[in-house]
C-alpha cells in the first residue's frame, strides 16, 4: 500500500509526504552479498518467511520553503543591501524513516548432526518455550537479543526457531539544504547551496551478530548501516555547493 499527501506552492511553502507499507515474502535469498538457503532443501516451505529485503514501513516527507524576502517575494523587492543578504533564500527538509530488517538467528552445526547432512545453508537453533526474545527491559544497542531464548537442536534434527524472526534497529535521518538564488544580469543566476546529510548525526545502527555459535551474539551493536561516504545512513556529512546558471 502506498499513500502520499502533497501541499503544492503556496504562499512560498511546498510540502510532500509518503508512507508505504509492504511485505517481501520468500524461501530464501541470494544476491547483494547474501546467501540465505533453506534450512532444509527438501522442505522450502518450511523456510518460508518475510525476505531478507523486508521493509515493512517506510516513511518520508520532503518540504520546501523559500523565504518571502528578494525579487519575485512580497517583501524586499526593490534593489537594497536587505535583499541583498536576506533575499532570495530557501529552506529544503527531507526526513526518512524505515523499519528494521528481519534478522535470521542462526547456529553453527557439524553435518553429522544434521538429518541431510547439508550444513551449506544456514541452520537454525530451537526456540526454548516461555522465553522471551527480547532482554528484560527491551531490546537496547547493547543488547538487541536474548540468548536464553535460544537452544542448539539435538543431533538429527532441525531447529525449530522460524526463517527472520527478528528485527534489527529502524533508521531515521534528517537533511537540511540552504540556498541562496543571485540574480548577476538577466539571463546568469549563481546558486550557493549548504547541504547537511544526517544532521543531527544520529547513529544508524546495523543488525546485530544472530550467531548463536558466536560469544557476542545478541550482544553489542557495534557496526552501522553505512560505512560509506554516501548515502543514507552515514555519520552527519556537510556539503557547500556553487552553480551558474545561465
């Protein structure tokens, strides 16, 4: 489903919202660095569970606001140094939000002690009943899973736990773009722009470790989302641009 509300220019302020919520559903996933077969080749259905790629809820809302000062606006129009400095500025806000990606709780297994004897897909540990996923108190950066909840599986058999059961951390940022429209002669306008990615340098956490064979599972996030120097995701990044147009 997919919905969105726009607010065209009016009085010099332009505003758009977007909500989609989807559901990715597979029996497993290979491609962009994964490799998530079932757990037992014989019984894809049993795999069968929201994909690796599952945003459930993803949100954004860009706004525009030129500010009503400089040529063209109600206020400050004639030549001066008050349109000078003050006119001509606008404001872009962008904000985005997403749901968490599903995590696939995994175990580390010999072949001997699995039915098939295929340890090439990823095997799954049992859940122990009446134990709750989360840590008490909820899921924190220091603790998003409760290793108590989870059981290595008797020799010949499968683990019972459910394909992506769990989520990883949402991820939200804002973005902020200044820019200032000079006018040189009639047909030459120079553009200043400052752009700040992230700005409130939130940390945007990655999954955790859902190894259950690993001595940090469901410990300490300690990697983000995006390690890059682009895109969403990145620590707070500022940019400063200058453009003729003509």
């Amino acid at each position: 489903m997919q919905t969105s509300l726009q607010r065209s220019f009016t009085r010099g302020w332009l505003v758009s919202a977007n909500y989609l919520w989807s559901h990715e559903i597979d029996d497993g996933s290979l491609g962009g660095g994964d490799a998530d077969f079932p757990e037992n080749v014989a019984c894809r259905r049993c795999s069968r569970a929201s994909g690796d790629f599952d945003v459930r809820h993803s949100f954004s809302v860009n706004s525009v606001y030129q500010f009503p000062f400089g040529q063209g606006r109600p206020y400050w129009t004639g030549p001066g140094i008050l349109r000078s400095v003050f006119g001509s500025w606008d404001l872009v806000t962008i904000f985005t939000a997403r749901s968490g990606l599903p995590v696939n709780v995994t175990v580390d297994r010999s072949a001997s002690a699995v039915p098939d004897g295929n340890v090439s897909s990823p095997q799954r540990p049992d859940l122990v009943p009446g134990v709750s996923l989360t840590p008490p108190g909820g899921s924190s950066v220091s603790q998003w899973i409760n290793p108590a909840a989870f059981a290595v599986p008797a020799p010949g058999t499968f683990g019972n736990a459910p394909r992506n059961l769990l989520r990883g951390p949402g991820l939200w940022q804002t973005d902020l773009a200044l820019a200032k429209h000079i006018q040189l002669t009639e047909q030459v306008q120079v553009q200043f722009r400052a752009e700040a990615f992230n700005i409130f340098n939130r940390a945007q956490y990655s999954s955790p470790n859902a190894d259950i064979s690993s001595p940090t599972f469901g410990h300490q996030i300690l990697s983000t989302v995006n390690t890059g120097p682009v895109g969403t995701g990145t620590p707070r990044q500022l940019q400063f641009m200058l453009k003729a147009q003509f």
